[in-house]
C-alpha cells in the first residue's frame, strides 16, 4: 500500500489529465471538465456539505457551513436548489478547469500559460512545475489502474470518473480493452462505505449522461 493522500480531488483529477510533455489535456475539453465537476460533487458529499434527498434521487445542501477550499465554496454557492447529478455536474463544470488550475498554480504545482490553437484560437497550455506531486498521483493511481493494487476511497474515485468519461486509456498507458474493463470493475467496486459508494455511483453516471449530451450536442452542431 502507498502513503500516498494525495490533494483535493479534483486538483488530482486535473493532474492525471495533464500530459507532462506538451502541457496539453489526454481528453477533450468537456471530458475533462465533467469529470472534474464529479470530482467537485464528491468532495462535497464527503465534507458533509451536500447530500441525497431521502429518495435518493437529487443533491441538495444540508450543511451551509462555508468551506476553506476556494473551488469546492463557490460550487456551493451554485446550489440554489436540489438538483440531479447530471444537473449538478452541468451546472459545476462551467470555469472549473480555470478553477482548479487556478488553485494548482496558486499551490505552485502547474504553471498555466496562453497558446495558440491551431495557430488561432485562444488555449492553455498547463506546465506541471512540481513533478513529485504529478508522478506521486500518477503513480498511486496508476498502480490500481494497472490491477498491481486495490483500490481505496480516492484512488476508486478517481478512476471511476475517468471512466465515466472513457478515459482511462488515455492517461494511463496500456492495453485499451484491459484497462477499461478493469476500470468497469473499480467502478463496480467496494472500495467505499454505502454512503459515499451510492453518492460516487450516482455522481458516475451522472457525469457519463453530461458527457454524453455534450457530445450529442456538438455533433449536432457540427
């Protein structure tokens, strides 16, 4: 077993979706930012802050004590109501690649700079500039991706949303079939206590159902 406690999720989250080499994101904006806003979720519900209704079926605040985490505070601040976890993620997602990023620079852990895409277009660039922490989690994750180790309540967090955006095989090398059907069963599994497992499951799905209508949505556009 590893040491490894890691941050907040969804700092760790953003670094396992950096490419070390070129600075560029391993999956596609709206990816990354549902997970991320997953990421976001979870944290609440493990700081108490958010929960299930008693039917199970929307998020709600059932704590309104100010949070210290700068990130995971203005996400409360867009709960003006219950919502569902596909509703959330949508509603959380909007500038939080900014967010996070913002807070690693802050933390001294990525660098963030302007690019050009495709010569035109506004885009970021992240440098990872401490890349202990980057290949701590990394490493941590890797290893239960990889089916070296099981996994624990934030190691199975992290993966089950990178699965929910189908991207596990993208950070991760290795074998894609593998590695996604080993991330199913992370996924699937009992790594957590019933609360945060049934929170995590729906908090999964409802950023694969964001996702999904994001891409929808853009090939229509298309």
């Amino acid at each position: 077993m590893t040491d490894y406690r890691g941050g907040m999720l969804p700092e760790d989250l953003m670094l396992l979706f950096l490419d070390q080499q070129t600075g560029k994101l391993h999956a596609d904006s709206s990816s990354v930012e549902n997970a991320l806003a997953g990421a976001v979720l979870i944290e609440l519900v493990n700081s108490g802050r958010i929960a299930f209704e008693p039917n199970g079926k929307k998020l709600q605040i059932v704590d309104p004590t100010p949070l210290k985490d700068p990130v995971l505070q203005e996400a409360i601040g867009r709960f003006d109501k219950p919502m569902k976890p596909q509703r959330a993620v949508e509603r959380l997602r909007k500038n939080v690649r900014d967010n996070v990023a913002a807070q690693l620079e802050a933390r001294g852990i990525v660098r963030v700079e302007s690019r050009k895409v495709l010569g035109i277009f506004p885009g970021k660039r992240y440098v990872i500039t401490k890349e202990t922490v980057a290949l701590e989690v990394r490493k941590a994750v890797g290893e239960v991706a990889s089916g070296y180790r099981g996994a624990d309540a934030r190691t199975g967090s992290l993966i089950t949303l990178l699965h929910a955006v189908k991207a596990v095989h993208k950070v991760f090398d290795g074998d894609k079939r593998a590695m996604t059907e080993r991330a199913k069963g992370i996924a699937a599994g009992n790594w957590a206590g019933d609360a945060v497992r049934r929170a995590v499951e729906a908090i999964q799905a409802g950023v694969a159902a964001a996702t999904a209508s994001a891409a929808a949505a853009s090939s229509g556009a298309g």
